[in-house]
C-alpha cells in the first residue's frame, strides 16, 4: 500500500535498523523502544489490522509468533521471558495500520497494560 509507513519500510523507502527478515516478514527495531530489546515483525504483505485479517491469514499471523519467539532464543532472553502484543485500531493503542507484533524484553514487564 504506497502510503502505508510499514509498507515504506519494507519497499526499502523508509529506513529501518532490519534485524529479521524472510520470504513472508519483517522484523526491525522500533523508533521509540519500550524495552530493552523492541523489535515489530510485519507481514511482508499489507494487512490493516487484525480487524481485516482471514482466514487464509493464520499461518502468516501465527509465522510472525514464531520468528519472534526464535529472535528471543537466539538473543538469549527466551528464558528470562518477554511479552509480545498486536495493538488493534483505537482502544487497542494502534497508531500505524498494518499488522505489527511487536516483541519486548530484557526487563521485567508489569500487568496489566495501561
Ligand atoms: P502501534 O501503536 O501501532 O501498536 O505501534 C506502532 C509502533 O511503531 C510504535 O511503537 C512506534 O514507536 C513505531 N514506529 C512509528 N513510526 C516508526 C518508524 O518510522 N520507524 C520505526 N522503526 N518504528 C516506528
Ligand atoms: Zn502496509
């Protein structure tokens, strides 16, 4: 989508520090991290929100659960632990429209969210 920020990023317009990347996604460092370690992973192809997603999309969406979870193995904060959230649309806190899952870790997190 040509006016999509994460569609940008991937297109290679709008840099980004990339940290994961594969056939179907994307992974790279948020501008305003939340947490030690912050990384999105997005679907290469543009979804708006979990609101838009079908049912053709559940492997791509449960993908991007996995590349997160071996980013956090491989970065040795699996054990430690770590959250991963999909904001969607207004009282979910999603402020860019295309689905991000977004990976935190390297501290203690509290619950619930605000
Ligand atoms: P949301 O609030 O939609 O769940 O998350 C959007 C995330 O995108 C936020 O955590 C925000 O910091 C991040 N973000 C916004 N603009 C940019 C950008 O231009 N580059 C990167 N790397 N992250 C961004
Ligand atoms: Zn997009």
């Amino acid at each position: 989508m040509s006016d999509c920020l994460f569609c940008k990023i991937i297109g290679g317009q709008i840099p980004a520090k990339v940290v994961h990347q594969d056939e179907q996604s994307l992974g790279f460092l948020d501008i305003a991290p939340q947490a030690p370690t912050h990384v999105l992973f997005v679907p290469k192809r543009h979804i708006t929100s979990l609101n838009e997603a079908t049912v053709e999309d559940r492997e791509l969406l449960g993908h991007l659960m996995f590349v997160a979870a071996k980013y956090a193995r491989e970065n040795g904060f699996a054990e430690a632990g770590y959250r991963q959230v999909v904001n969607c649309n207004r009282d979910g806190g999603q402020t860019v429209f295309h689905i991000h899952l977004h990976l935190l870790g390297g501290r203690s997190l509290t619950w619930p969210p605000g």
